[in-house]
C-alpha cells in the first residue's frame, strides 16, 4: 500500500542543477553581447552624427541661415537626445545582467561549493558617458 518515495542521486541532482547553471551563464553571456554589440555601434553612430553636426552648425553661422540646415540641426539634436536615452536604457540593462550574473550561483544548493566556472564578476558601472565625451 506504501511505496518509498524515489529520490535522484545525489550526482545527478548535482549534474541537472550544473547544467541549469551552465544553461542560465550561456543566456546571460548572449544577452550580455548583444547589449554590447548594440552599445558600440549606437556610439559609432553617435560619433559619426555629433561631427556631421558640428561641421552643419559651422556651415549655418558662417554661411547665412538656411532653413533646411537649421532643421536638419533639429534634427540631428534630437537624434543625440534619443542617443542619451538609449545609451542610459542599454547601461541599465547591462547593469542587471551583471547583477543577475553574480546571483545566478545561488542555483548551487545553500552550503555546496561554488564550482560555477562559467561565472565572472562584472566590472562596477562606470558613469553614463555620451559620444561627445573623453
């Protein structure tokens, strides 16, 4: 009428939560480059975008006032305000995988050794910089 309850052994509860941890370290490192990738080509753009300006600005105070080029200013000052925000969004993102990173060994039992050789430490945030900043 009772039957024991069957229990894995120990070695494979300690190879499935191995491969969930390997599993989540793969996902965070993927989602990690990306938000990098997407950092570095929006700064480039940036970059490109804030010397198109400048040269733009020059030409409109030194050759007369156009109106097209005085919108297209707007135009481009606007792109650099949508850069800021998107740069402070990817920041944050970033910022949360890396915090997600370091809590994703508490998927070891309390008590086990840390063997999650997949893990890294985040570098501490550093402050939001724009394309215009050195």
């Amino acid at each position: 009428m009772f039957s024991a309850l069957r229990v894995r052994s120990a070695v494979r509860e300690q190879e499935t939560d191995a491969m969930r941890l390997k599993s989540l370290t793969y996902t965070l490192d993927l989602l990690e480059r990306e938000l990098i990738a997407e950092r570095s080509g929006l700064r480039e753009r940036c970059e490109r975008l804030s010397a198109t300006a400048a040269f733009a600005q020059e030409r409109f105070e030194s050759h007369g006032r156009e109106n097209a080029l005085s919108r297209r200013i707007d135009d481009m000052t606007r792109s650099m305000k949508d850069y800021t925000r998107r740069m402070a969004a990817l920041e944050h993102q970033i910022e949360i995988v890396g915090q997600l990173r370091a809590t994703a060994s508490d998927l070891v039992e309390p008590g086990e050794p840390r063997k999650a050789s997949g893990l890294r430490s985040m570098p501490e945030p550093q402050p939001l910089r724009t394309c215009l900043s050195k």
